[in-house]
C-alpha cells in the first residue's frame, strides 16, 4: 500500500465571525492510499486554534505516517493518539479504501437515499441585521431546529434577537440552540443562563471556557438551561479521563466533532460514557470539506439519532467539492444519482 498527503485550504464565501474572530479560511489536508489500482481518500480536518492537534511537527507527523502506513491500523490509530484529525482522516482513508465506492463508507438508507438526516440551521455571527437575515432565510428554509453562535457582539443585542424569534415561533415550533463557544466569564455565565432560559432555549454549547471543570461542574449543577460540553473534550484522549470528565461536570449534553475528538473510534468511545451517565448527545462537522462531511454524515446516520445533528456547513466555501450531499428543508440528504467532483481523487494526488 501508498500513502500521500495535500494541503487544501478552503475559502469561505463569507467571512465568519465566531467568539474567536472572523474565519476566512479553513486549512485541511488529504490523506490517499493507493492498492492494486484502488483509491481511498480520508480528510484530517485540522482546525487551527481549536484542534489538539494544531502544533508544530503536524506535517511531520503525515510524513509518519505515510512512512509506516502499512503497519497494523490500530497500531497506528494507538500511535496517532495526540493527533485527532489525523487518526479520522486515517479512518476514512482505510474505509474509502475497502469500500466498492470510494465515498460510501457507511452503507445505509441514507446512502440509499431514503432517509435524510434532520440538521440545525446555522447562524453566524455578525452585525444584528445580518444575523437576523439569516434566522429568516433559516426558517423559510424549512429548518426545525436554529442554532445561533453567540458572544461576539453586544449580549443585550443577541437576547433582543433571540426574542424577536420567539416572539414570531414559540418552541413547539423552533427549537432554538445557542453556542457560546466559551465566550462568557465564570462570575456572569449563571445570571445570563438564567436571562437566556426565560427564552425556552434547549441548550447552549459551551458557555465557559474549557478547563474549568469546578465552574463547569457547578453550572451544570445550577444551570436552568441544558448545557452542552464541546471544546471541553478536546484534547482528552485516555478513555478513563473521558469517563472522569463527564461523571464529574455531569454535562445535560456533550457534542462530538469526529476531527477533534478522535474519529469514529474516540467519538463512539464518548457516546458510550454519556449513554452510561444518561447525557444526551449530538453529533457536529467542524468546517470540513464535503470529503470529511460526507464520512461524518454517513457515520451520523448509522447512529439513530432522533435529535437534529449540526452537518450542515458543505455550503460555506466556494471551492469545496460536487458531491451528492444536499441540504433542503431542514435535512442533509445524499442523492445516491449524483456525482462526486470529476476526478476529484487523482487532482489531489497531483
């Protein structure tokens, strides 16, 4: 067996403000083996500042694993372990390549085309006029379910839009979610918990930083609001940490982010502890390619579950991939008749 890697950075249509600043790129790389004249391709989603895996040496460590792909996979997964994107793109890539077409990893009726995958509707940060434009074309959409990303603008301005939602759909009819992304301090997040639960909110990601498990701990325990863990996973890696983390905090939720979590394997180790703590759990893309989202669609799926995932963001860049994955009236789909990218594999291999 081959192995090579590429660098592949996408742009964003839009620049796109999150707690941490306005994104307007989003570097990636490709993993392709190549046996016996058959392709299979992975994606490692490296998410800079965000991912565990975001130091120096990364390439370094592709040029390893390419060196040594043909040791045992799990050998190699074990070994990669400080290294969550490159073990899913490593996963995806093995898959891919065993598979009798290279981009269905996962057969299922979503793969089939019989079953679609109910999503949330994604709102970026911005300017309030801009935010709003977006809740509305959300709705028209036919979205359920609306997450907003909040704690980049003036917190009065992002309640007085949240309202202005619920003035016009009570939650029987938009399940509305929030995602801090840990921009609130220990000393004020309870008293906006309680400000944001008046708007019968289901839940918000994140709303400290991570690696503040005492405050976390007790904000789960007073919060009037249903908290989701997510950066708070990344970088714990050891299964008995994980099950450490999630008894203590004892989360309503937590989110997984197979590029930031270990892939399949550390994501299905994670749902395994929450089932066991009775948490609640959903499954998030981080900004991949339609290559990574396609894998964590299709893997999603075979999950069943019946809350609304977050995979919907293929249509942010304006040079991803053609693919037969489609976002429509709240749902992903994938159009088992449709094309992948033309010669998508053999490009990246150039």
């Amino acid at each position: 067996m081959k192995a090579r890697y590429k660098k592949y950075d996408l742009n964003f249509k839009r620049p796109s403000g999150t707690s941490r600043g306005v994104l307007r790129t989003k570097e990636t790389w490709f993993l392709i083996l190549e046996e016996d004249g058959r392709f299979g391709i992975g994606e490692c989603g490296l998410f800079r500042g965000l991912s565990h895996d975001d130091v120096s040496g990364y390439e370094e460590q592709l040029n390893w694993l390419v060196a040594n792909i043909n040791t045992d996979k799990k050998a190699l997964l074990t070994a990669l372990n400080q290294y969550p994107s490159i073990q899913f793109g490593l996963e995806q890539a093995a898959l891919s390549l065993t598979s009798e077409n290279p981009f269905e990893l996962f057969p299922s009726d979503f793969t089939k085309s019989e079953r679609p995958t109910e999503i949330n509707g994604l709102i970026w940060m911005g300017e309030p006029g801009y935010m709003h434009e977006q809740i509305q074309q959300k709705i028209e959409e036919g979205f359920r379910c609306i997450k907003m990303k909040i704690g980049a603008i003036d917190f009065d301005a992002e309640v007085n839009l949240l309202e202005s939602i619920r003035k016009k759909f009570d939650k029987d009819k938009i399940e509305l979610r929030v995602d801090a992304n840990g921009a609130f301090s220990p000393d004020a997040a309870l008293g906006k918990l309680k400000l944001l639960s008046q708007l019968d909110l289901h839940s918000i990601e994140q709303p400290i930083k991570q690696g503040q498990q005492e405050y976390m701990k007790t904000l789960c325990e007073n919060t009037p609001l249903a908290i989701a863990l997510d950066e708070e996973l990344i970088g714990v890696t050891d299964f008995t940490e994980k099950e450490e983390l999630l008894k203590r905090i004892n989360p309503q939720y937590i989110i997984l982010k197979p590029s930031l979590v270990g892939g399949f394997q550390g994501s299905e180790e994670w749902i395994a502890i929450a089932k066991k703590y009775n948490i609640g759990w959903w499954v998030t893309s981080a900004l991949e390619s339609n290559v990574g989202l396609n894998a964590i669609a299709q893997w999603t799926a075979t999950l069943n579950n019946p809350l609304p995932q977050g995979l919907g963001t293929g249509g942010l860049f304006t040079n991803n991939f053609d693919s037969p994955l489609t976002v429509s009236n709240g749902g992903i789909y994938y159009d088992k008749n449709a094309l992948w990218q033309e010669h998508l594999i053999e490009d990246l291999c150039i």
